[in-house]
C-alpha cells in the first residue's frame, strides 16, 4: 500500500518570505509518479507538478521549485518571496504504475495549509 | 482542450434522501475518471475509478455507487444518505499512461441534516 505524509498541517508566513512544504511518501512499487496540487479556498485542486520516479532532476517553475530525492522518499516543495495569492492548502501526492493498465488512483497527503500574511 | 464539469455545485440533503452528482468530460475520449471524497480537515480519498463505459471499481466499503453510462460521464449515487457522506466530492478525469496527472472539477458540497 501507498502511503503520503505532509507532516506540517498548517505553516504562516509573511510575505515576501521563502517557505517549504514537506512531503514523504512510502510505496514498494520501483515505479510511482509524484505530484503537487493547490486547492484555493474555492475549493478546486489545481495541478501543478509531476515528477517520475526514474527522473531525480529538480524542477523550477518561477518560483516555484521542487526537490525530489528517493534516497529520503521526499518531494518537498518551496516558494520562494512567498505572495498573499500563494495562501492556500497545498497536497502532495503519488500513483503507482502497473504495467497492462491499472487505475492509477492518487494517494494523497493531509495537506498543508499555506498562510500568507501581509 | 479538455474541460470537466461537476454539478450541482452545493447540495443540502436529509438523511436517509437519495443521491447523484453528475460529472462530464468534455475534449478528450476514453479517460479514467474518478471520485474522491475530502472530509472537512481531511485529505482526499479515492472512492471509485473507472477506466471505461460500464467499468467501476471501488476503493473502499461504502454506502455509496457510482455509474459510467458514457464514455465522458460519471455519475456518484446513493439510495439512502448517511450522515457520514457529508463532505466535498471531487470528479477527476486523466488520460491512458501512468505519468498522466489527473484534471478536477470545482467540487461539490453535500452537507446531510
């Protein structure tokens, strides 16, 4: 079984400030695929990274950045010069591949909830 | 491009009333969808998946069904709500291949009374 921990349920900050949500993850599977979702208090989860497990190279999006590292079962993700539109609760999660299909179902984390403030 | 619907948005339902949210897929053929369910405070759970017409696995006892009449249509249904079915449920829909990140509709809000 698969299993996501964001050990840290809500994390404040001000603006302007660097900040970096954890997540660990456990699956026996050699293949799974990482991914990191926003849900805004509107409540939609928006996607906003995938990573593979064969792909250990770190991404960066704006500021937005990720940091994978098998050896540790991390996917953490930073914002850095965090901003008030950046407040929102943010998961982590993970699917594992099968070969000849399969439903490829997340597992998700508790989620993170991010505050912005002023 | 691919877009995905969910109604209603919120819904107000007595114990014990039947139910059904509707999901389409509008863009794309032949995708997996999905439902979870995020409890207040919780994560999001993985109810049912489907990986084509009439196709529906479920990933957890529940007293809740789920349909797939259409290619591009979900429908998440109960007889007889419980208390416990309160929360937000979410459609998702993803292409074939693992790597695929899966897509969500805007939710809806069921709170039973």
């Amino acid at each position: 079984a698969q299993k996501v921990t964001q050990a840290q349920t809500e994390i404040s900050v001000v603006e302007k400030e660097d900040v970096t949500l954890d997540c660990v993850y456990e699956t026996r599977d050699t293949t799974y695929y990482l991914f990191w979702y926003k849900q805004p208090p509107s409540g939609e989860l928006v996607f906003l990274i995938r990573r593979n497990s064969f792909d250990e190279q770190n991404e960066i999006s704006g500021r937005y950045s990720w940091n994978f590292q098998k050896s540790t079962s991390s996917f953490n993700f930073t914002i850095t010069a965090s901003q008030v539109v950046d407040s929102a609760v943010y998961f982590c999660a993970l699917s594992v591949g099968r070969s000849g299909g399969g439903a490829d179902g997340l597992t998700f984390g508790k989620g993170t909830h991010l505050i912005i403030q002023p | 491009s691919q877009t995905i619907h969910q109604w209603p948005a919120t819904l107000v339902q007595p114990v014990g009333s039947p139910l059904s949210l509707e999901c389409t897929v509008e863009g794309t053929s032949n995708p997996n969808l999905y439902w979870y369910r995020q409890a207040a405070g919780r994560g999001l759970q993985l109810l049912f998946y489907s990986v084509g017409i009439g196709q529906i696995s479920s990933e957890v006892p529940q007293n809740l069904s789920a349909s797939r009449p259409q290619d591009r249509q979900f429908i998440l249904s109960s007889k007889k709500l419980l208390l416990s079915d309160s929360g937000f449920y979410l459609c998702a829909w993803k292409g074939k291949g693992s790597n695929q990140p899966q897509h969500f509709g805007d939710g809806t809000r069921l709170s039973i009374l």
